[in-house]
C-alpha cells in the first residue's frame, strides 16, 4: 500500500505534520509553565515585600512613644523604685499611643513586675519546698 509515490508523500507529510506539532506543543507548554511559574514567583515577591514595609512601618509607630516613654525621668524612677502603679499608668499611656493591645515590664530574673490589662501588678507568688 505504501508503494506508491502518493503514498509515500502522504505519510511523510503526515509524519512530519504530527512532529512538527508534537514539537510545538512541549515547546509551548514549557514557555507557559516558564511564564506562570514566573509571574507567581513575582506576585509572591511582591506581596512579601508590601507585608515587610507594613511591618517595618508598625515597628517605626511602635518605637517612637516606647522610645520618649523610656526616657522620661518619671518613668526610669519609677522603674527604680519599681513603683508598679506609675509604671502601669505609664504603660497604659504608651499603649494608648502606639495602639498596642498588650505591653508590660519584666525584671532581671524574669518575672512580671507590672503589664496593662487585668491583674496589672501581679501578686508575688510564695514558692513552696519541693521536697
């Protein structure tokens, strides 16, 4: 059947036809996964550089009333003193400021001497023998 010259050129266009497209498609599909991987990998570098300039913006709004509170002369007697009433009203106007939900002063060994919210001065806890 395939004797004949019709035959032949019929096949081999065919042929070639089928390879030509078989070529064109993986080419194509790679130059799309190319091109989708890249626009995702750019949106995702985006979006994480907006979050880090957001966060950087809060730390800046944050450092600012910690830093004039820090320095007040009101505010390093009392932490000398540890009066933890001026500390807490200190800190609540801090937090007014900066709009934080939470904030509060630990101490050396690492307890609480006073936060904002409730139970500001925490009560001083007896340690008991473990025998």
């Amino acid at each position: 059947m395939l004797s004949s010259t019709r035959s032949k050129l019929i096949a081999s266009f065919l042929g070639v036809s089928l390879l030509v497209g078989a070529v064109s498609l993986f080419v194509g599909s790679q130059l799309l996964y190319k091109s989708v991987l890249s626009e995702a990998t750019n949106r995702v570098r985006l979006d994480l550089n907006a979050a880090r300039e957001i966060y950087l913006t809060r730390i800046k709004t944050i450092k600012c009333p910690v830093t004039i509170t820090t320095l007040g002369p009101g505010f390093r007697s009392a932490l000398k003193s540890q009066d933890a009433p001026e500390l807490v009203s200190r800190l609540r106007g801090l937090a007014e400021q900066a709009e934080l939900d939470f904030a509060g002063i630990v101490t050396n060994e690492g307890t609480t001497l006073c936060r904002i919210g409730p139970d500001s001065i925490p009560k001083k806890k007896v340690q008991t023998h473990n025998p």
